[in-house]
C-alpha cells in the first residue's frame, strides 16, 4: 500500500481544516536539525495559499494526532 502524503487536517495558524503534505527530504533533514531528532516522519506542513498574488504558503508543522505540537508554532523556511 502506498504511503499517504497529503491529509486535510485542522491547521492552528490558519484556523481551520486545510490541506497538509509529507515533508520533503530537505525539510526532513532542517527539522532533523532543529529539534534535534532522529526521525520526524509523523509531521506534516500546512500548503494553504496565505497570499495568492506571491504563492507564500502557511508551512505550519503538525503531527497526524497533535494539531500543536510546540508551545509556538514552528513554520518550516522554504528551502532551496
């Protein structure tokens, strides 16, 4: 069976149900850095279109069972 990669869940930053994605591996490797982790494969990102005119997403973090995993939020940076 296939993994899933794209989920419609609640987003704490948006304030309501949006769609999320698998992180990529780039964004794997950063959150690996940031939280000082092995594995991060139980997160996923917010795409919601905040600005339509420049593209700029949400890029909200949250786990498949926990729609605040942090005290803040933590947005993943675009990378290269």
């Amino acid at each position: 069976m296939a993994t899933q990669r794209t989920m419609t869940d609640y987003c704490v930053t948006c304030g309501g149900d949006q769609v999320h994605r698998r992180l990529d591996r780039k964004e794997e490797d950063w959150l690996k850095e940031r939280l000082g982790r092995a594995g991060v494969g139980e997160f996923w990102l917010c795409v919601n279109v905040l600005d339509p005119d420049t593209g700029r997403q949400c890029r909200n973090l949250r786990t498949g069972f926990n729609k605040k995993p942090f005290a803040a939020p933590i947005k993943a940076p675009v990378l290269e």
